[in-house]
C-alpha cells in the first residue's frame, strides 16, 4: 500500500542519477506510481532506460521541450498506452553556460534570455495544456522544481532567476486555470545539490557549503528529501495545496544573517 497506488506519472528532466527527477521517480514508484521517463537526446537514452527498469520499467519516451511536435508525441503515446494520466512532472531548466555568471545586465542577450523562458518557464505550460485532456475526471497534479533564484538576486544565477520567477507565477496562474477539474498545480524550491546542470558552475562547493552553514537544518538536501515532498504534492494527501511553492531547502530562504559574525551573539 503505497499513497500513489495505481496513479501513472510522466516525469521529466532525468539526466542522471543524480537528477532531482531521479529523485522523484524512485519516491513515486515506491509509493506505487507507475511511472514513464523522457530523455531530452540520443545521448541521454540509454541512462534513461537503466533509470526506467529501476523503476518499473514503464514507457520511456522522447522530449526535447523547445519542440511542440515531440511535445505533441508524448501524449499521443501515452494516451495510447495508458488512456490517462494524474501526475506530470517539470524537472527541466536552461540558460546558455556563458550567462550564469558575472553582469546579469552587461551578460544577458536576447536570445538567452528568450532560450531561458522558453525551456525552463514556457515549457510547464505546454507540458499543462498536453495532459489537460488526459486528466479529465481524476484528481490531475503538475509539479515543476524552482530554485530561491526566483525570489531573490543571488550571485551568477542571473537569467535563470528571471525565468524561475516566471515559472513560480506560472504556477500560481495554472493553479487558477485549472483547479475547477481538479488538476492541482505546485512547485517544490530545492535547495542546491549537485547534479549535472550544477556542474560546471564556479565556485558550487562554496554554495553548497555556505548554505549548509547558514540552514536552520545545517545541512544541505538530499534528491531523496525532494522526492519524497514531490510526491507527496502529487497525492491525495496534499489534495488542499494548489499554486503553492514549497521549500525543501533545510530552511535556508527563512532566515538572514545566519553563519554570519551576528549570528548566535546576545
Ligand atoms: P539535471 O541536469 O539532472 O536535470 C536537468 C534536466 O533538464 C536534464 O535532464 C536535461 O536533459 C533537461 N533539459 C534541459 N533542456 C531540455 C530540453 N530542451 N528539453 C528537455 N529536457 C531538457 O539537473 P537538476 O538539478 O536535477 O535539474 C532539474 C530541475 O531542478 C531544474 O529545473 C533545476 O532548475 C531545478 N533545481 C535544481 C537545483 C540544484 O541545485 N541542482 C536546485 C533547485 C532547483
Ligand atoms: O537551476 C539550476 C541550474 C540551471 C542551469 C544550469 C546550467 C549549466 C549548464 C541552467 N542552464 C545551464 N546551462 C548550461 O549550459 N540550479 C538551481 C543549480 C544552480 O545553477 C546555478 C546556481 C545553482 C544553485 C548557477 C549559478 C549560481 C547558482
């Protein structure tokens, strides 16, 4: 008896078994999800695959979010093998390498910022409007993964930031559309962790270790932790909770000054 027995779930952004969607997809099916997989290449199928007969072995499908046709494809494939579908999940994100540091305003050009939007914030809508029709008479659930970039200006994060603070309000706007059928629209905030789209990121030991220093929790978060808050968004059990956006960050965006030389004095 799990809390997602029975529910089918599409899950993008899995990379690697570090992604945070691995994460996710491992929660989910031991929660008793049946789960399908997408790979954004060629050079990602086959570790997708591995990742797929870990959990379940269900459909593993091919998504490149910036083209509609293979976002069309998706749900005609499952609509086929499955009929329906209650869960989705965003785990995508990306900006061009060379606009994640230095001047947001001097590194930021049109195109990356376009390219930004358009993968990591425009994508969730499409990803709704393509499982919408499959939703129908369930109790649907869209989750996407967001970053305290979003909220906050913090050092490099730079466009990222923009198109996570579009994706959030994406959140809240979906939540309003559809929450007359049902479907329920959330976002989990994840600490950092390193995965794949952290590597290459100067100076990520730094952060991670800063904010484990600063986190209430003093500790960073786990792909486990935000698995587990992911699929519990996804299932009945958090059936009240809609446009919401959850952090499983240790409690590092609720505080200020912490590590600091004023922390822990008088
Ligand atoms: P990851 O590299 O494992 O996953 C990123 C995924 O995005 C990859 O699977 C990649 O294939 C996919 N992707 C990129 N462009 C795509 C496209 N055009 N079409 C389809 N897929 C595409 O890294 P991750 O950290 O697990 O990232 C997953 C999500 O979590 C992202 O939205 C990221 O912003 C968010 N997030 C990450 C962290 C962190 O510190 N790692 C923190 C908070 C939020
Ligand atoms: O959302 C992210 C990562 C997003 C990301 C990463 C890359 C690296 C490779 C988007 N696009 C690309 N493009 C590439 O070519 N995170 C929350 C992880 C992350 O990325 C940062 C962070 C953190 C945390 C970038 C700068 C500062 C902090």
């Amino acid at each position: 008896m799990g809390f997602l027995d029975n529910r089918k779930a599409l899950i993008t952004g899995v990379a690697s078994n570090r992604s945070i969607a691995w994460g996710i997809a491992e929660a989910m099916h031991r929660e008793g999800a049946e789960v399908a997989l997408t790979y954004q290449n060629e050079k990602l199928k086959r570790r997708v695959e591995q990742c797929s007969e870990a959990c379940g072995g269900g459909p593993v499908l091919p998504l490149d979010v910036a083209d509609d046709a293979q976002i069309d494809a998706v749900f005609k494939s499952l609509a086929d093998t499955w009929s329906h579908l209650d869960i989705v999940v965003h785990a995508v994100g990306f900006a061009p390498r060379d606009e994640l540091e230095g001047s947001f305003v001097e590194n930021t050009t049109r195109a990356g910022f376009g390219m930004a939007h358009d993968i990591s914030a425009y994508s969730f809508i499409a990803l709704a409007r393509g499982a919408r029709p499959l939703m129908q008479g369930r109790n649907g659930s869209l989750l996407t993964l967001t970053y305290l970039g979003g909220e906050r200006a913090l050092p490099n994060y730079n466009v990222m930031g923009a198109a996570k603070a579009s994706l959030e309000s994406s959140v809240r706007y979906m939540a309003s559309d559809l929450g007359a059928e049902g479907i329920r629209v959330n976002a989990v905030s994840a600490g950092p962790i390193r995965t794949l789209a952290a590597s290459g990121i100067g100076d990520f030991r730094r952060m991670l270790d800063f904010n484990a220093a600063a986190a209430p929790m003093r500790r960073n978060v786990s792909i486990e932790e935000v698995g587990n808050t992911s699929a519990f968004l996804c299932s009945d059990l958090a059936s009240g909770i809609t446009g919401e956006i959850v952090h499983v960050d240790g409690g590092f965006h609720s505080v200020a000054l912490a590590g600091t030389a004023m922390d822990g004095e008088g």
